[in-house]
C-alpha cells in the first residue's frame, strides 16, 4: 500500500512554495529536483501541490497506462485563448473526435506526398543564401518550417508575409509564460500593453486563418490539402456532423503553430550542434554525398539517410522542442509507492529525462551513435519521448521527422554554418525550447 507521506522535494516558501524558483528557472528547477531527489519528487506551486516524475516507467505508466486517470496541464487549458478547441488542448470526447478527422491527413501516404514541397521550399532558401553572410538561423528555420506546413496543410503561399507573422506568432509565444501564472485570468482583464499586444496578434493570426476558411468555402474546392479535408470531413462514427468554421480555425490554428514553431526549434539546435561537433559535421556530408551526390533528396531517400536521421535524434535528445509534458490527477493516483492526490499536477520533462546518465552515458556529449538500432533498443521507450505518448502522442509526428531529415539533407548537402563568435547561446523555455538570443551563424559554402 502506498504512503501518504509526501515524496521528498524543495521546501518552498510560505504560501507561494516553489512556485517564483520554478517560474524563474523552470528548466533549472526541474533539473536539480531530478537530481537531488530521485525518481519522484514534491513541491508546491502556490496552493497546488505538484509531483515531478523522472524515470521511464513512471512516465510510461501517466501517458500511457493510466492516461485516463490525468486532463492536460493548466498551460494548455490557458492555450485554449489562442488554440480554442484544437486537438492540443480539447479533451475526451471532443478530442477523440477530432483526431477521428484529422488522422487521414497524417496518413502515411499523404505524409509522402508532401515530401516535395518541403525539399522543394528548403532548395529554394538555400539558392538565396549567400557564402560569408550572418544568419539569424533561428529566424531561418522559422521562415522555411512556417512556409512548408503552410503549403503542404493549407496549400497557402505566406512567404510574403512570414517575417510578419513570424512577429505575430512571438509576441503569442512570449507572453504565454504570464498566461499560465497564478491569477493571470485577472490579468487578462486589465488594459495592459502586453495584453493589447497579444489580442492584436491573436486578432492577426485569427484573420489569416478564417481568411483561408473563407476563401476555399466560397470555391468549394477540393485541393487535397488538410484545410479541404477538414472542411469535407464528416464524423461517420458519430452523427455525420461536419466541422464549423470555428472547430476549422481551431484545428488550423493548432496545426499551422504547432506544425512549425517545434520542428523549426529542433532544425535550429541541429545546426547549432553539428557546428560544435566537426566530425558528427563530416560523416553527415559523407553520407549526404554518397547517397545524394549532386541531386535533391527525395522521400525514398529517408530510410537510407540513416545518419542524418540519428544526427537530428541525437539533437531532441539534447535540445527537444516541446522540454516538458503536464497532467493533472482527476483521481488519486498511486505513483512510486506514494499518492499523488487528485488535483495535482504532475510534470514529466523530456529536457530532464532525456539528460539522465542511467540511460545516455555521458549524457550532456553528443553522439549521435545512441541511435543505431542496437542502442536504442537497449533502453526503454519513454527514456526518449520528444513526441509525448500515449493517446494524446503528437499526431505530427511522422510529418516532422520526415520535415527535419529532408530540411537537414537539403541545405547540408550545399551549405555548412559556424557559430558567430562570441555569440550567446542559452535556453529559452516558451511553449518551446527557443534559442534566448536567436543564432547567429555564418553560413560557409560546401
């Protein structure tokens, strides 16, 4: 029988607990707690009490096993100002519903399909570049990612606009640390700058979307993209119901932030990296040579570009884009011989998990060689889950896997980059794992 005893943690303070340590340095927070306390640990978010659970098993068992027990996280409750409904942040019967019309465009041979356009928008960026030039590759990624997952699930050229909704799209991002604070339903009454910033963007994010809806309704067309299909989509397991035009924006919404905002994230860290470590650098170009030489990648060149697809593994291993998951206990919930009592958030970090020497030797070096096929089936399976899991596991996820291999191969093949001296590079946990100050690369002509 478990205890009631609370598992070891941070004190905290009176009142508040741990809550302006964890807000202050989230990623920080989360890793001594990992370290100091062990496999579980305790602390308190104000008046909530919160349980951090770092090992594979215990991961396992919340996402998946007793995944019924657990809703989404505050962060995405709050998520619902900017996502609405949308398959990241509904719940139960409206998200199993909503998954049921989504998932034939993630169908594996749609997801091909869309191949072409990704090699196709990462060529093109890489004709514009220039030898000796500085790049904020940050600001790059999110450029070519938001340009693809327009054009292959909205079949929308937005490259006009990006830089533009690239700021829209930050000031969301940037001021959704503050939406999830204690009491930030008052805040968001209250007529502050940030505020008015943030219902502007959203107001602009909002226009482009519905102006998509508006446009494909009144053609009627069918262009095969994910936008036509949500349009036509009917729930035959329920009442035959189509979706309404918010239940569309919603969707679109979730699907044209998520879809661009982490592969972009995890694409920036990999340059980062292969340009710290020379030689994962030049066994990449080695095999982009030998498999590509002087052509462009191709979807049935994924599963021979096994190297590239261990260099951007080994990369959401270190830097992953979504650096944390959150559940909330509907029941009482036993985990690690004590009770996490019903109300309790309970956080499992992949930036942690992913970062623990019990199963990454050496766990801060990287080394792409952790995965080969031997090596990744000696540790198990939610020692590495940079996609969640369980029923909610990003439904993308063969998308960016495919989007990040291709994007990789594509500018690699042509195109090394070299940290600009000096430049700082430090972690900025939003939503995603950004880089705090963008990264500044200088791009060298292969």
């Amino acid at each position: 029988m478990p205890t009631l005893l609370h598992p070891p943690g941070p004190k905290g303070k009176p009142f508040v607990g741990s809550l302006i340590d964890f807000y202050r340095d989230i990623l920080g927070f989360l890793t001594k707690s990992a370290r100091d306390y062990g496999d579980i640990s305790y602390f308190k978010l104000g008046p909530r009490e919160a349980f951090l659970l770092n090992h594979s098993d215990l991961i396992k068992d919340v996402l998946v096993t007793h995944h019924r027990n657990f809703l989404r996280s505050r962060a995405l409750e709050r998520a619902k100002l900017v996502l609405g409904e949308g398959l990241l942040t509904s719940e139960r019967d409206v998200h199993l519903r909503q998954r049921r019309i989504i998932q034939s465009a993630f169908h594996h041979k749609r997801i091909a399909s869309y191949g072409k356009a990704m090699v196709d928008y990462a060529s093109l960026m890489g004709e514009r570049w220039q030898e000796g030039t500085t790049v904020d590759m940050n600001n790059e990624m999110m450029r070519l990612t938001m340009a693809i997952v327009a054009k292959t699930l909205f079949d929308a050229d937005v490259e006009s606009e990006a830089e533009d909704i690239g700021k829209t799209i930050t000031v969301i991002i940037e001021m959704f640390p503050r939406t999830v604070l204690p009491f930030s339903e008052i805040l968001d009454k209250l007529p502050l700058p940030s505020t008015r910033r943030f219902e502007k963007a959203r107001e602009r994010l909002d226009a482009i979307i519905y102006g998509m809806i508006e446009e494909r309704r009144a053609k009627g067309e069918d262009r095969g993209d994910l936008l036509s299909m949500l349009l036509m989509a009917q729930d035959e397991e329920e009442d035959g119901r189509g979706m309404t035009d918010l239940q569309v924006r919603d969707e679109a919404m979730t699907l044209f932030l998520a879809g661009h905002e982490t592969t972009a994230n995890a694409l920036t860290w990999t340059w980062y990296l292969l340009s710290q470590h020379p030689e994962a650098e030049n066994r990449l170009h080695e095999e982009l040579d030998t498999i590509l030489g002087n052509r462009l990648p191709t979807v049935e060149d994924l599963d021979r570009l096994s190297y590239t697809r261990m260099v951007f593994a080994e990369s959401m291993r270190l830097y992953p884009p979504v650096w944390a998951v959150a559940r909330r206990a509907i029941d009482d919930y036993e985990a690690g011989g004590y009770v996490v009592p019903a109300g309790s958030f309970v956080f499992m970090s992949q930036y942690v998990t992913h970062r623990d020497a019990r199963y990454y030797p050496d766990p801060l070096r990287f080394d792409p060689e952790r995965w080969t096929p031997e090596q990744q089936a000696s540790r198990p399976q939610f020692a590495y889950f940079p996609f969640g899991g369980g029923p909610r596991r990003c439904i993308g996820e063969s998308f960016a896997w495919m989007e990040g291999i291709l994007v990789l191969s594509t500018l690699a093949r042509k195109w090394k980059a070299g940290l600009v001296p000096g430049h700082r590079v430090e972690l900025k946990p939003l939503i995603t794992l950004r880089p705090k100050y963008g990264m500044l690369m200088t791009l060298e002509q292969r």
